[in-house]
C-alpha cells in the first residue's frame, strides 16, 4: 500500500513578516492519518489556510490521480516505488524531478514552498509531502516515524537574499 500525505500551510502576502513566520513555523508538518481503505494508493491531502486561522481541513483520495493532483507522479517496479514532483503550475516552471525510490517498508518526504497568483494576488504554500511504501502503515507512519529519504527543495520566496 502506498500512502501520500501532503501537508499545505497558505497565506497571502500580508503575511510575510517574522511575526507570522514564527506563527507558521509552530503547525505540523504531519498529521495522523484519518481511518481509510487498504487499497493500492491513498492520498491524504491536508490544508492549512490563513483564511480560516489554519485550521486544518482534509480530503483522502484514492489511486494514481490522486497522487498526480498532489503533484507527484508514482511509478511502481516490482516491490520499490518511484516518486517524481511532476511539472505543472509552479510558478518558476520547474521540471519534472526524481524524489526518491522507496523499498517496501520505507518513507520519503520532499518539501517545497510556492508563490502563487490568485484572482486579485499573490499568495504562498509551503508543502510537506510524506510518501510511505507499507503494507500496513498505521495512522502515526508519519508523525511517529522519520523518513528515510528527505527532499528539501525550499526557495527564498520574497526576493532578495
């Protein structure tokens, strides 16, 4: 079974300051994973939105797509698990890149962040997105496991240095 957890904390450009980085800074970065059906991929996709005071909301979803509209791409070969980021609206058109490989039994995670334009601004995501090739995860894989491989792809988002 192959578990995706994406973890997106969002805010608008009011928000860059220190005050509300160090606030930001405090949310989770992973969560239990919510009750699901054991079957090929799961996708448990959390929101954090300045909007809403990040109050965490979430969505599961199951099989390949949904793992594409977390923006990964799976690839399976024999027992081990391939994760690429797949290219798409980023805002500097990253290409697609290799993650990691997974054996049975291990997790990855990558994390990113992200400027976006919405309808009338730009806002911001920072993503951490956990990958666990198991059989049987349990709800805490994430939260009380470290991962085996860690993908740090973070940029400076407001200009400068």
């Amino acid at each position: 079974m192959i578990i995706v957890q994406r973890v997106r904390v969002r805010w608008g450009a009011r928000s860059r300051g220190s005050t509300h980085a160090t606030r930001r800074s405090g949310l989770p970065d992973a969560f239990i994973l919510p009750t699901v059906q054991p079957q090929g991929v799961v996708v448990h996709d959390v929101l954090m939105d300045e909007m809403v005071d990040y109050r965490a909301s979430a969505t599961v979803g199951y099989g390949v797509a949904a793992a594409r509209n977390a923006g990964l791409w799976l690839e399976f070969e024999d027992d081990a698990l391939t994760v690429d980021r797949m290219p798409g609206d980023y805002p500097n058109q990253r290409p697609t890149q290799r993650l990691f490989t997974l054996a049975p039994g291990r997790i990855g995670r990558y994390r990113a962040n992200f400027r976006f334009r919405g309808e009338s601004a730009w806002y911001y995501e920072l993503w951490t997105v956990h990958v666990a090739n198991r059989d049987d995860p349990g709800t805490d894989v994430f939260t009380n496991h470290r991962p085996h491989r860690d993908v740090d792809d973070r940029v400076h988002l407001y200009g400068g240095r």
